[in-house]
C-alpha cells in the first residue's frame, strides 16, 4: 500500500505567514497533484506532465485512512454526522457530559498537542506544492467569527482590568504629587502585567516585523499606553489620569482653546473648561499647601518688580494695550533647615538695641579683611592651577601627579548640603498691581503679602510681633525700601507696626552684579590701550562697551571676564616657567607647580607687587601694573561666582570686607551701605542664630540634589519672574492683574508638570539650556595678543600713551583707596551716624562716603 500522506506544520510559529505559493504538504508529494477538498472551487488544467500523473483516487489508501473510513461507517451506520458525532463529544447533552467514557475522551481530545494543529487546519487547509487552484475555505470563516468573540470577551476584560491604572477621582487629581505620579516606564510594565494580550496585540499592530528589522529602536511603547488611557476614558471620564496630565502641560504651551476642544473630542485630553478650573483649584491647594508647610519648616520670601504686558483685541477708551507694573513675589521652604528657637523675636531685638549702641569700626573691619585674605590664598591658587589643568597641552587626565594631595582643590569654608531633603520648594504668590516704585508702595506690599502668607487677622500678626521672625530677600532697591521703612517705624506703638519682625538679605545675585559692574567700570579703557575694551575689540564682543541693567549684557560680561583672566593666567604659566608651550610643563613636579602658581598670585596677581611695582616711580611699567591690578581685582570675582554656584557661603562671607573696601573706591554707595549693614548684622546686631540663619537659609538655594546648582535667592526670583512673563505667560483678553494673582502660585505645579514631561518624552534635551561653544580659540587669540604687547613682561618705565589729563587706559586702584578709608574711620562714623537717623531717606545716602580721588 503506498506511504500516507504527511502534513508539514508551519503554523507552530506564531510568526509564519504563509505565502499563496506555498505549499502545506511534505515535498516528497509534489509529483502527486493530491486535491483532497471538494470545496476547492474550480480545477485548474495545469501543464500536460502534471495531467499525465495518476491521481490520487487511483492509488491504494494508506492504514491511516482505511481506519478513518471504518470509523466514518460506523458514525453514518449511528444515524451521526461527524458533525453531531463532535457536538455531542463536546458537552452535547447531559448524559454526554457525565458519561466516564465520554469525558475521558473529551478530556483527551481538548489536552491533545495535536489540537492546535487540527484547528489551524480548520482555519486554512493545506493544499499540494505548486497549485493553482483555490485553497479550501474550511472553517475560516466560522472559526474567525469564533475567534473574533473570544478576542472581543478577552480584551475587554483586560481593559477593565486597567481601570485602577488611569482612575483619577475628583479632589487631589490636581495636586503636584498627583500629576507627575505617572510614571510611563512603571505604567507600560504595570499594564503588560494586567493586559498581556491587549497590550501584545496592540504592540504587533504598531510596528511591522520590517520596521522591527530596519529600525530596532523604535519603541511604540508610549503610544501604545496613551491609546489604552484614552480607550478607559470614553469608557468613563473617571479614567482621566493621563488626560488631565496632558491637559495641564498643553495649557501652559501655547494650546488654544480650540485645540482643547479637538483634543478633548478624541479623548487625548480634558476640556478647556475643565482645564481652566483646574488651574484655579491648582493655585487654591498650592496655597494651602504652603501655609502648611510654612508651620513645619523655616522658610523665607522675596520680591521684586515684574513688568506684565497686557493685550487687547478690541480698543475702547477704557481697554488699551499696556505694560503694567507690579510686583511678584515668592516663598522658599527648606525642608533641610534648622528652625530657629521660640524666643528668638526677642533676642533679635535685644541685639539690634545693643548692636546699635556698638557700631562696627573700620579697624574691625580691616582686621577681618586680613583673616578673609588669608583664608582666600589657597583657593586663589587651585584657582590659578586649574586653569593650567584645563589647557590642552597639558593634558592633566594623563599627567602623572594628578592625584598628589597638592594638587587637590581645598575644602570649603562652610557649604551647604545638597541631598534629596535640601531641595528648597518654591511656592509663587499670587502677583500684585503694586509697583516698587515708592515707600507707599512698599508698605502696601508688606500689608498684601501677609494676607497671602496667612497674617491678616490680629492674632496672626500679635503672634508674628511677639514670636516669629521672617527673612524678605530682594535686590538692592527692595532691600533698600524695606530697611529705611524699618527706620520710619521706630516710634509705631507695637513691636508688629514697628517692623521688630523683619529682617532684610541682600540677594547675591545683585552683588556680583555690581561687582562685575565695577570691574568693567575701572578696567574698560579704549580700544588702543591693554584693558577690556581693546580684549572685548579682539573677541568681536558687542554691546560690552557700555554698562546695561536689562538684557543679557551682565551674561556676556561674566564669560568674557572668565575668558579674559584664563587667556592671561595661561601666559603667566609659560612666563614664570620660562617656556612657550603649557606642555613642557608636565615635566615639573606637583611641588614645582604650586610654586610657580604661589608666584603667579604673589608677583602678579596682587596688592603686593602692585605696591611694589609703584615703590620707584621713575621705574614704574604702567601697563605690567594694570595687568597686576586686572587680575587682583578680577580673580576674587571668579572665586565669589563659583562660590554661590557650589553653595560655599563661608567664602561668600569672606567677600563682604573686599567688596565693601571696592565699593567705597568706586563711590557706589548702595552697595557700601549693603556691605556695612552686612558687616553690622553679623558681628553686632544678628544673635547666632540669625547669623546662622542668613548664611545657610538666605543666601542661595537648590532646586535640585546637584551640587554645581546653587543659585542666588534674587537669581531664582528673577527666573520666577521669567516664568510669569515668558514661560507660562497667559495671553488673552480676560487676562488682567486679578487673573494673575489667581494664576501665579499655579505655576511650581505647572513648572513640575512640564520637567516631568520632559523626563518622560526624552525631550528635556531641547531648549532647557544654550550649548557653549568652545571657548579655546578665544583664549588662544588673547593669548597672542597679550604675547605680542609684552603685558606681563616688566619694562622699567614703561608708559600708558594718552592725550588726555585723566588717562583711561591707567584705572585707580579703587580697593586700596577703600582700605584706606576704611582705616581713616571716616567713612564708617559717616555711616553710623547716617543710620541712625529715624527718618533717613535715599538722598541722604548720597553725600556719606569719601571721595577715593
């Protein structure tokens, strides 16, 4: 009897797609042209060599089918069908069903491996290799509509399965904690979890094995889980998680309302209304969120001016567009912070009344000058030796002393912490229609932040006179209004009126600022002298020249100045080395290293060898003594801004004596006044604890657990403000300032909604910050420049040319004519008596210091 015939089964690979072409038969068969299905439709002729072969119903059955025949028999012998003969197999009646011998072949039936294989069959029968003909329908279309019942009951019930996943119940569905809980990492591994065959399904539909091959990185993962979230919201919108997360980060990037209505029709996000009020409810907890928090934790406020523009998109007398002026303010918790003892309004008050009867003196403040000095000098070297390490040609990755101990950058002085639990919170106010433009305007403010702090009632505001203290930070002019306002107020009836409550930082920011200013102000020149004008014409710097508040120009001024210092620290390394290549300098020694950096500081980096330098007039190199005073006058300004940016407020504090001596040279008398009251604070007036109190808590903060990302208070105001006008502004013609003030202690939420997003979609890359070019061929065209003027070589009697009676390009050592009045005592008794007046103005702030000439 010929050999039964043998079916392959290419349908144990999920993956297997059969071709039309193909054949389901063993390839020993292909001479045969077996058709077994009477339901293949028409016959095709085929070729004569096929014709010509014998059939299959001319051959002998094989063992196989002579049983199935005798089974068939006795199935039609039974009055059955094969397909009652299955039914009946199947749970067909009762007796079928609790018959032994029945379940038992049930059962072994439905545990069967070949089960799978005879339904594929069913589903798409074979046919022999090279036909033409149709392939049999068999039971596609029954077990497809089967199929497609299970599939609908299966997903479904996954579907529901995810409910606990995109719930979000109205009431904390707002909150900060709420909206960037949503992990889509965590949620895609949640829900392959509850849904595997939804989620596998849908992940097959996404990508196709070609693109699985070409682009193996594209990861539909994300998209995936949004069509599942939007799939449980038209199910009902109590499964809104994802789409409220959208709808808060689309409101504040520029989506119109209209674009909310689309969105909200396709179910991606909420509505515009339901948006709109949530940023109300928003505003609203973030509030209470911040009084509660204000009761746990020590906490301080600042505040500064904010022009907002308004627009209007139909003109009436009483609508115009306009710039308004007002005021916004923001309060900063940390968490990590020693909260101050329970009787420390009256210790404060204590020490201000005998801090007063104890001015600080300039002798005192000299003799700390020299300690801060002092402690200065090592970081002023690491600081000269870094700029060696940085070079190129040096190479320190590979240099064989980079890890002795001298090479090692000094400790701190005092720096803060920066883990998990000192991230500062930000918590905005809502904005007021209150300029900074007067004292008025300034008491109303204190009155209208107490409100929102929580203070309005005659309890809270007792509590605060008698018991608390609160630190308000803002730049000079605010610090400046507040402090003088305390002076009026000396004679007010109750401790609350007379302001015993306050205390007032100077924001950092600000004082670099005018240390900066200063900088460029004495060290400017012209175009054709060795000062920063000629460095700013070699570096193609525009808008340096002259001094600006607004823009960008203190940015620039700030990098140029880095540029500058490093271009001539570097020629000094090869000077004092003797050398014309950083690279011959890895043959030294660590130990030789730090002597020619100590010689660096000490022949041409400081007051000493300026003094040294004048010692004999007639010999006197003009342009080697500016380069000298250049770079004493420069290099502490770089240790103040990495100060603030490492959060190294011990060397912040070590600055106040130098700035104060260089402010008093350069008659900026606001920030004299800023250093002496600094000066005042700590060593008179402020108990421990205050001082303690102000060095960790008012100076700087961190939003982050980096340590390279501390920022002044006034620096975080002025990025608020940035927020409330740019950012997250609000443009229509509803907006006016009682939508702000609503609005406003909405945005750290937003803010952390928007970060959160970026984290999730990979796309905080773009457009967080501007990539800094390489600076290195800046620095190499300075260093020409300064090799071919000779500035750092001493040519005895050397001279500055100029036609002028007052010679620029030859700048007065301002902070040793501020030394010196400090040391005379009459700048300080100036000062003394000027603050003790109860009601000093501005004006008579303008006549109390020496002139330096």
């Amino acid at each position: 009897m010929a050999e039964s015939i043998s079916f392959e089964h290419p349908y144990s690979d999920l993956e297997y797609s059969e071709p039309e072409y193909n054949s389901d038969f063993d390839p020993r068969d292909v001479d045969k042209g077996f058709d077994s299905d009477a339901e293949s439709g028409p016959i095709d002729g085929g070729n004569d060599e096929q014709s010509s072969a014998p059939s299959v119903s001319e051959l002998p059955p094989g063992p196989l089918a002579v049983k199935i025949f005798k089974i068939l028999a006795v199935i039609q012998g039974n009055g059955l069908t094969v397909a009652e003969f299955l039914d009946a197999l199947s749970w067909g009646d009762r007796d079928c069903t609790l018959d032994a011998t029945v379940r038992a072949a049930r059962t072994a039936l439905c545990n069967s491996p070949l089960l799978p294989g005879i339904l594929r069959r069913w589903h798409r029968p074979p046919r022999p290799p090279n036909s033409r003909k149709a392939r049999p329908q068999g039971a596609r279309s029954a077990m497809e509509h089967f199929a497609l019942e299970c599939s609908q009951e299966i997903l479904e019930r996954e579907l529901e399965e995810l409910a606990d996943i995109f719930k979000s119940p109205f009431g904390d569905d707002i909150s900060e904690e709420e909206l960037t809980s949503l992990s889509f990492p965590q949620t895609v591994k949640l829900v392959k979890l509850k849904a595997p065959n939804l989620w596998e399904i849908l992940f097959r539909l996404a990508r196709t094995p070609g693109q699985q091959t070409r682009n193996p990185h594209k990861n539909p993962s994300n998209t995936i889980l949004i069509v599942l979230a939007m799939f449980s919201y038209t199910r009902t919108h109590h499964r809104g998680k994802l789409q409220k997360l959208f709808a808060v980060y689309f409101k504040f990037h520029g989506l119109s309302a209209k674009g909310f209505d689309t969105l909200h029709a396709i179910g991606l996000t909420m509505s515009n209304k339901w948006t709109g009020d949530a940023v109300d409810r928003i505003s609203e907890e973030g509030m209470k969120t911040m009084k509660r928090l204000m009761e746990l934790y020590p906490w301080i406020m600042s505040y500064d001016n904010a022009l907002v523009a308004f627009r209007v998109f139909s003109q009436r007398i009483d609508r115009k567009g306009s710039q308004g002026s007002g005021t916004a303010g923001t309060v900063y918790i940390k968490r990590g912070a020693k909260r101050l003892p329970p009787n420390i309004n009256r210790m404060l008050q204590e020490w201000r009344r005998d801090g007063a009867k104890n001015p600080i003196s300039g002798a005192d403040i000299f003799k700390l000058s020299l300690a801060a000095d002092k402690r200065r000098i090592p970081h002023l070297r690491f600081l000269v030796l870094r700029y060696l390490f940085h070079s190129e040609p040096f190479d320190f990755e590979t240099y064989s002393g980079r890890d002795h101990d001298l090479l090692q950058q000094p400790a701190a002085l005092r720096q803060l912490p920066c883990g998990k639990n000192d991230i500062t919170l930000q918590y905005l106010l809502g904005t007021l229609n209150i300029p900074e433009a007067s004292y008025e305007d300034n008491s109303r403010l204190i009155i209208e932040w107490l409100k929102q702090l929580g203070y309005s009632d005659d309890r809270a505001q007792k509590k605060l006179g008698l018991e608390q203290v609160m630190a308000w930070v803002g730049d000079q002019l605010t610090v400046d209004r507040l402090r003088n306002l305390f002076r009026f107020r000396a004679e007010d009836d109750n401790s609350f009126e007379r302001l015993d409550w306050l205390i007032f930082p100077p924001g950092w920011l600000h004082i670099q600022m005018a240390f900066a200013n200063s900088i460029h102000k004495k060290h400017l020149g012209t175009a054709k002298g060795r000062g920063l004008s000629a460095a700013f014409d070699i570096l193609k710097r525009r808008g340096l020249q002259t001094q600006r508040t607004q823009g960008t120009f203190f940015h620039d001024l700030d990098e140029t100045l880095h540029i500058i210092v490093e271009a001539q620290i570097r020629e000094l390394w090869m000077h004092v080395a003797k050398t014309t290549d950083l690279q011959d300098l890895r043959q030294r020694s660590p130990a030789e290293l730090v002597k020619l950096a100590d010689e660096i500081l000490g022949s041409h980096a400081s007051s000493a060898a300026l003094v040294q330098m004048r010692a004999v007039k007639p010999q006197n190199d003009e342009v080697k003594s500016q380069s000298i005073m250049f770079l004493r006058d420069t290099l502490p300004y770089i240790l103040l801004r990495s100060a603030v940016k490492h959060g190294d407020v011990g060397s912040m504090e070590d600055m106040i004596p130098l700035m104060l001596f260089r402010f008093i040279g350069g008659k900026n008398n606001n920030y004299s006044g800023e250093m002496f009251e600094l000066l005042q604070g700590f060593h008179r007036e402020w108990p421990p604890e205050i001082c303690d109190f102000i060095r960790n808590d008012c100076w700087v903060i961190n939003n982050t657990t980096q340590r390279s990302a501390f920022l002044a208070v006034d620096e975080a105001q002025e990025m608020n403000i940035k927020d409330i006008k740019v950012t997250y502004r609000s443009e229509g013609p509803s907006i006016d300032w009682d939508y702000l003030k609503k609005l406003h202690p909405a945005i750290h939420v937003i803010r952390a909604v928007n970060q959160h997003m970026e984290s999730e979609f990979k796309t905080r890359i773009r457009g967080k910050k501007h990539t800094v070019p390489k600076k290195e061929q800046d620095i190499k065209e300075l260093q020409q420049w300064y090799r071919a003027s000779d500035v750092h070589k001493y040519r005895p009697g050397r001279k500055i040319p100029t036609a002028l009676k007052k010679n620029p390009d030859q700048p007065k050592d301002v902070l040793s004519w501020g030394g010196i009045a400090i040391q005379t005592g009459k700048t300080s008794q100036r000062w003394i008596e000027a603050r003790s007046v109860d009601r000093a103005t501005s004006e008579d702030w303008d006549d109390l210091f020496l002139d330096a000439d």
